[in-house]
C-alpha cells in the first residue's frame, strides 16, 4: 500500500441551500503550483490498517491516533494556501466485530451532520507550510448529534475515510470560487467505536500512544493529556449539515462575515439537510497529487448563524 493519496474531486450536489445553480469552470494549473500531500507515520498507519483501525468516540469528544499529519511540497513558496480535513462515510454499511474480524451487519444508519476542520494556521504561504509538518491533532471525533463544540459526528461501527483538502487562497472569504484539491491515503480508513473491539487495535495504541501508555503505567496520561490541550493551538472548526465541499466553503464565508460584525466568541453555521455521497473507491492513484478534474465553483447561499 502506498504513501500516495488516491486524489479525488467531487462535483458539487444541488441543494436547498444554494439560490442559483454551480457555475463550473475549467482552469489550467501551473508549473510553479503543483502542491502534493505526504501522510507523516505512514507505517504506522499501514500496521494499524492491516488490523483494522479503530477510532474510539465518546459524547464528549476522543481525539485520534495515530493523528493525522501530513508533508506538503510543490507550493508556490509565496502564495497563500488553506489547509482543510472531512471525515465522510467509506461505504453504506454498518459492521460487527464477529469471529475476531469485521463484517458487515446491515445497512448504515442515517448520515450524521457533516462537519469540516480548517487548518487554524490558514491561511499561510507555501513556504511556511512547506517547512513543517502539518498536524490536525486538534479533530475530535463524538456520537452526540447535540455536540455543540464543533467535533466531527459520527456513527459507532461504521467505517470512516478522512480527507485532506488544499486550497489556494489568501483570505478564507474567497474560498468559494477557489481551486481545490483532495487527497485521500485509504490507509487511514476506520471504523468508529464506543469501545475497541480488537485487542491488537488496543496493544497497538498502548504501545504507540504516549498518552495511553503513562495512563497505564504511571497514571499521568490524563493530566499529561490535559496539558498537552491546553497547550495547543487554538482549533477552527466548520459546522454544515451536508457532506458537499463548497456548500462547506460558503457556510464558513458567512461564518466570517458574522464575527465582523458580532463580539460573540463562538458561532454555530446552520443548513437545511442534504443527502451525503460516500466515498467511492477512485480508480486513480498515482505519485502525481495534480487532480485531474479541478473546477472553480461560484455560487451563493443563505447561511443562518446561531450564537452558543
């Protein structure tokens, strides 16, 4: 299995949300942009695969490991790009773990809201990205519908596929009529449960998760854990009822719009309910991360902000 993400672009879906159709356009990309994204602990992430990844939510929210880290090259050192990361559905089924292995028990239970996290380093230049590995540790994953802390919802026992996104833009409003680009590493596949159910996925973690491991030898973990967040950078983390990339794009452009003009601290974005595609196994996978198929996207919608 390769490092290499398989690239995929989605076109956009017609929703409720929008108020006149996607006007799409075809650009040309140039030589001096051509970004490509490099999942970091690749090998760790292919052993943890091979079992069978799992990713623990809880209602207050679980963060995941191994974390999602990633390498950019072939930035335009001077322009300024935003990094953005989904987790959508792998497929349309729901799993049991059975026999010490996986297996399909059903059909999937209806989608949960979809959520979007951008990078809260963008925007920045392709040099500064370029000099560092980019780190979403800050994604917390949740079963709970009424989250109102911006975590990733999900469904327990159902399999999971995270998303890289880049974008080439200097201001977050612009993101709606931008290039974008997806970058999909299959390695990183999971199913999401209440409780692990493998206990090689569980040694796995204790043996690789600094966290885990002081927790069960010394009992430090959770307040190592707890400084480590409180530590970190601050998270931006985009709300919006459907899965589809540029509704997403909108819904944090009104977003902004709203905090120019309010002192409240948090917001929450508010759409109308659109059916989500899974994921679809892409029959392009290549060293090359240009995609074939990237568009401009202009349209508009009504984004209802509500304050927390």
């Amino acid at each position: 299995m390769s490092q290499y993400p398989i690239l995929r672009t989605s076109p956009p879906e017609r929703s409720a949300v929008f108020s006149r159709s996607h006007e799409l356009v075809e650009i040309e990309e140039t030589a001096e942009d051509e970004p490509k994204l490099y999942l970091e602990a690749s090998e760790l992430w292919r052993q943890f695969h091979k079992c069978g990844t799992e990713m623990v939510i809880t209602k207050s929210g679980r963060r995941m490991f191994p974390p999602l880290r990633a390498r950019c090259t072939g930035m335009d050192r001077k322009a300024k790009y935003i990094l953005l990361m989904d987790i959508v559905a792998a497929d349309d089924c729901r799993y049991k773990f059975h026999n010490s292995r996986w297996m399909v028990a059903g059909k999937a239970d209806p989608e949960m809201p979809k959520r979007m996290y951008i990078h809260p380093d963008s925007p920045a230049t392709g040099e500064q990205w370029m000099s560092k590995v980019v780190n979403f540790h800050k994604l917390k994953l949740t079963n709970n519908i009424s989250d109102k802390h911006g975590f990733t919802i999900l469904n327990s026992m159902h399999k999971y596929q995270p998303r890289f996104h880049i974008v080439k833009a200097h201001d977050i409003l612009t993101l709606p009529y931008c290039t974008f680009r997806t970058y999909v590493f299959s390695e990183t596949e999971f199913i999401a449960v209440t409780a692990y159910q493998n206990d090689k996925i569980t040694q796995l973690k204790i043996d690789n998760n600094p966290f885990a491991k002081g927790f069960r030898d010394t009992g430090n973990g959770r307040r190592e854990k707890r400084q480590f967040e409180q530590n970190s950078h601050k998270s931006v983390l985009l709300s919006s009822d459907t899965g589809d990339l540029f509704s997403s794009y909108c819904v944090f452009l009104g977003y902004i719009r709203k905090l120019q003009h309010s002192s409240h601290r948090s917001k929450e974005t508010q759409l109308t309910d659109v059916k989500h595609e899974p994921v679809k196994d892409s029959p392009q996978q290549s060293h090359d991360s240009r995609s074939s198929g990237e568009r401009i996207h202009h349209f508009t919608l009504t984004v209802f902000i509500m304050s927390v």
